[in-house]
C-alpha cells in the first residue's frame, strides 16, 4: 500500500478461528501469536482467512476483512447486495447473515455492553434478551428490507452517487441501494451526474409524498439543474454550514403517533419508517403517563415525544422540550403550537436545563446523540425526582455508561427493549425505563 510505514502488516494474510461479535459491526479473532483482530464479513464460530486492512507490528490491534471463507457458519447467506464485501460500500454490516442472527448478534452486543460498562445482566436490566423487528421487515434470508428513508449519497471525482467505503472518504459508484426505502429510490439519484457536488442528501418522507434533495456543492462549484424522476424540493448547504432552499418547500412531512411534523431543512427524523411510531409506543407504554403530570423532552428535535406527551398528560400537563438546533427548535415549535401546555427552549441540555430553574417534573424522555447524555446531565436528572425516565438509545455503549451513571445516583432499569430498526448493519435502538430504586426493591 503506498506510503505504508515500515512495519505496516496492511495485505497480510491470516487463517483464523472467529470469536464472539463485538459492537461496531466486526468479530473477534486472534492470530496464532495472540494478536487480536476485529473481523469484518466473518461470524462468529467460523474458520476464514482474513487480509489485514488497518494496523502495524505495534497497533494494539488489528482491523481486518475475511476474504476467503474455509467453514462457513449455518447462518452465513450470499450477501444480496452486490456491493457488499470486503474492499467495497461500508454501509451494510450483516448482508452475510441471516435476518435472525442479525438480530441474535446486536442482542449478544447489547447484552456485552450492559455487562461490561454497566454491571447489569440482561435479567437485572429487565429484557428478555430479544432483538424485535420493525413491522414489515421479516424477510426471507438473501433478502433485504427497504427501509432506508433518508440516504446520504457521496460524489466522486467523476460526478457518480455512491456511498462509501468502510472507514474511508473513498466513494463506491452504485446502482442501487437496496436497504434505501422505495421513496428514495424512485427518485433516481444514481443514474444523473452529479459533478461538482460532495454530496447528496435524498429524503422521503412516512406518511407523506414529500420528496426532498439537500445538495452539498463542492467550494466553487455552481448547482446543477436538478431533474429527477418524481417531484422534488431542493435544498442546498452553504460553505458556512447554512442549509438555503432552492425549490420547493423547505421542509419534508413526517407522520407518527396520528399527528404530522414538519421537519426542515434536512433535519433529524428516525430513518426506518416504523421507528417513530415503534418509539413512542415503547416509551409511552413505559412511562404510563397521567393527566396532569409534568414531563421533560430533552434532545426534542422536531418534538415527537413532546407531542406524544402533551397529547397524554393533558390540559393541566405541562411538558418542557429542550433542543440545541435552531432549525429543529423552530420545527417543534410549529409541530405542537396548539398544546397550550408544551414550552420548547433552545440549548444544549446541559446548560439549558438548569437555566430552566426546574426543581421537580414527574416524567422524562431523552433520546440523545450516538455519545450519550453523560454524567453532568444523569446527575442533574436524578435530582427532579422523576417517577420514571424513558431512555431512548442508538448506541448500547453509550447507554451502558449512562445507565451505570444512572445506578450511581439511585435509579434502576425497570425494563429495557431493543428494536432492529437499522436492518443489516450493526446499529440498534433500545428503550430503557428506570425509575428510583427504593422504589423497586
């Protein structure tokens, strides 16, 4: 490879045994020297040879593709997408199992991060051990469910869509993305040129004929005229970050919990199209909420569970949503004018929250970022006294270092659900209730 170093091992060959899954979408292997490898395109209990593709005598560990597989596990299928393998698109991680071992691996995950980084078993955690598919995604093996409503297209050099490699800025041309949900691939991005863009953004709405673009040209390069295969509005990211409509509207409607939200500018919504509604009714079935409680929405995006909320809580309820983005804030606001009761304010949570002068709230939802929400704010939480806090987590080390930060300051896990909401690759969303724990003992 050029410009190697000396002791890079990247192209050498190892036959290995494949251990356990670990978290990221790879497995565990080790070479006859005890020099550990994360395997990609490889399951656990299988025999393959592995081509190291990051790494040097003296890494710490290893990062490597299974190339040639010697005894195949009985989960194994022909991945059906032709751009999945070793060497080519990074977006899918388990085209090579089976729907149900998918689902098998990220509950091995989850269950290794709640041990590891939190203490719990699963039983302490209140889960069964199950991973439950979205609605309409169980699928023979060797086929894929299209569920991908938001599609974020990179442009190489030559001006054709793609996505890219694993752990790489180099882009992999496709045809066709088969996880992406039919909205997206009607719209045919992968068939124009797109010269002079970085990237492409494609977003189709649930419950919604809204069709969106947002295009991020690359510094110089002027906007093409955009024509594509079904109505669409356009949008465009400038150098300094600022999202500007070019056509159309500029925001998208999504549909959850029987109440429509505009989301703007390309702003966060769940990609699945069953996962907004999946959600609510996890966290709404955990929290139980009563007429008249106070509740928190923090990380509130365009207000899902805010709405969700001060539909249950009703006139004599009040519900506090906090969000940083200012797009988003504006979005929530709209989303739910008519609930007298609903205040949205703006900020990071941590600095927010206090500044809000909030002493006690019966309910809270926080559905953070892939990091987490972190020891400043649990530690703030755990002092409002809530009857119940719902836990809304896409990454399972992130909320495995809450939930043990949670434990420190008196609140137990009352139960917890995973969702496969991100089909074929190695992401999975989960639901923790925990409530005080002088309560359950």
């Amino acid at each position: 490879m050029p410009n190697a170093p000396e002791s890079s091992l990247i192209g050498e060959e190892y036959e290995v045994e494949v251990g356990p899954v670990a978290h990221g979408g790879h497995c565990i292997a080790r070479t006859d020297e005890g020099r550990v490898l994360f395997v990609r395109h490889a399951l656990p209990g299988e025999k393959v040879v592995v081509r190291v593709t990051e790494g040097s005598a003296d890494s710490r560990f290893l990062r490597a593709d299974a190339v040639r597989v010697l005894d195949a596990s009985k989960d194994r299928v022909e991945a059906p997408c032709p751009y999945a393998g070793p060497g080519k698109c990074g977006g899918c991680d388990w085209q090579h199992a089976k729907p149900g071992a998918q689902r098998r691996l990220k509950g091995e995950v989850i269950a290794e991060q709640l041990k590891r980084l939190a203490g719990l078993t699963p039983e302490e955690a209140g889960w069964d051990g199950t991973v439950m598919p979205a609605e309409g995604d169980k699928v023979p093996a060797g086929e894929v469910p299209a569920w991908r409503t938001r599609v974020q297209y990179a442009v190489d050099a030559e001006g054709h869509a793609g996505l890219r490699k694993h752990r790489s800025h180099e882009v992999q041309p496709i045809d066709r993305c088969l996880i992406a949900a039919p909205g997206v691939t009607e719209l045919g991005i992968e068939k124009r040129n797109w010269s002079g863009m970085a990237s492409i953004d494609a977003i189709a709405a649930t419950g919604s004929q809204d069709r969106q673009v947002v295009l991020t040209p690359r510094p110089g390069a002027r906007l093409p005229i955009v024509e594509l295969d079904k109505p669409v509005s356009v949008l465009r990211v400038a150098e300094d970050g600022g999202v500007h409509r070019v056509h159309g509207r500029p925001f998208v409607r999504e549909r959850a919990d029987d109440r429509t939200y505009r989301v703007g500018n390309g702003g966060f919504w769940q990609v699945h199209p069953k996962a907004a509604d999946t959600l609510v009714r996890a966290v709404m079935q955990g929290l139980l909420p009563r007429k008249g409680d106070t509740a928190l929405d923090l990380y509130c995006g365009a207000g899902l569970f805010a709405g969700a909320l001060a539909d249950r809580v009703g006139d004599k309820g009040a519900v506090l949503g906090i969000e940083s983005g200012k797009r988003a804030v504006e979005d929530a606001r709209h989303n739910l004018q008519h609930f007298d009761r609903v205040r949205i304010e703006q900020g990071k949570v941590e600095q927010a929250l206090p500044r809000t002068g909030i002493t006690e709230v019966d309910l809270i939802v926080l559905d953070p970022p892939r990091a987490g929400a972190g020891k400043q704010t649990v530690h703030h939480l755990a002092g409002l006294s809530a009857r119940r806090i719902a836990y809304v987590a896409c990454d399972p080390a992130a909320l495995a270092r809450d939930l043990a930060y949670f434990k420190e300051v008196g609140y137990r896990v009352r139960t917890l659900r995973a969702f496969d909401l991100f089909p074929m690759t190695h992401h999975v969303e989960c639901v923790a209730i925990l409530e005080p724990a002088a309560k359950g003992s």
